[in-house]
C-alpha cells in the first residue's frame, strides 16, 4: 500500500516540524518557524521536490530533492538531499517508499540519476541505499568549500 505523495503548501505545519526533527538529528539548534519558512520558499519558488510519507492522516517522513545538471551527459540529475522518516514509525518501510518517490520523478523527468551522500557512520542509511538498488561510487573524492564570510 502506498503511503506516499507529493507534499503541498498544506503540509506545510507538520512538513516543518519533521524538517526541524531532521535538522535536530543533524546538531542544528531547532527552529520551526524558519523551517517552515525555507520549506514554503522551496515550493514557491519550484527549488525541489518533496514527497512525504503519512499514516492516518498525520505526516510521518520526508525526501527532498534538488535539481543539478550533468554537463557530460547533458542531463539532469536529482540530488537527493534530505530523507528522513520519525523515530516513532522507522522500520515501516517509509524510507524505501520514499525513494521509490525519488526514482519515479528520476524517470518521469528524464532525469540520468539520484546521486546522495551519506556519513560512514550512518549504518542505517548504508544498509538501506544499496537495497535500494544505489552503488556506492568510491572512484572520487568528494570536496567541500565553506563560505565562512572571510
């Protein structure tokens, strides 16, 4: 049974408050209202994609995808940004629903691919990717520059 779909601005209240759990779990100090905020831009302004997971009427997870461009296959890809399911309904398989979500709009938008980064850490998110059908791309380095406002 499907328990997921495209989020809207009527998500809005409970789409935040997972959002905020999310940045929580990460070490982000929480602030709903701002959440709530980044995430009405976001469909504004058509920047991602976001599909949630409900049951029985109340919100229970989350993916979120931002649009990136392959210049060598002259492509779009999905950067598959943020999943997160509530610690109350983890191991209901919203998780992998939610990544069914992900790989439908890769082949509805022509897309060549879902790329995402997970910590070595994550034993969760390591086990679950590959079962989703994901390869661990090992034949690159990853590099990051943060804009520390030198």
């Amino acid at each position: 049974m499907k328990n997921t779909r495209k989020a809207t601005t009527h998500d809005l209240n409970q789409l935040a408050e997972l959002f905020d759990q999310y940045r929580v779990f990460y070490h982000k100090e929480s602030d709903i209202p701002s959440a709530e905020n980044f995430l009405r831009k976001r469909m504004e302004n058509k920047d991602s994609e976001i599909f949630v997971a409900e049951e029985g009427g109340k919100l229970t997870g989350f993916v979120q995808l931002y649009p990136i461009f392959s210049s060598t296959r002259m492509q779009r890809y999905w950067l598959l940004n943020d999943l997160y399911v509530n610690e109350n309904h983890r191991g209901k398989g919203y998780s992998k629903e939610l990544i069914e979500e992900s790989k439908e709009l890769c082949r509805s938008s022509d897309a060549c691919g879902v790329l995402l980064e997970t910590g070595k850490s994550n034993d969760v998110g390591n086990q679950l990717y590959p079962a989703c059908g994901f390869e661990l791309y090992d034949s690159v380095n990853f590099y990051e520059w943060t804009n520390k406002g030198d």
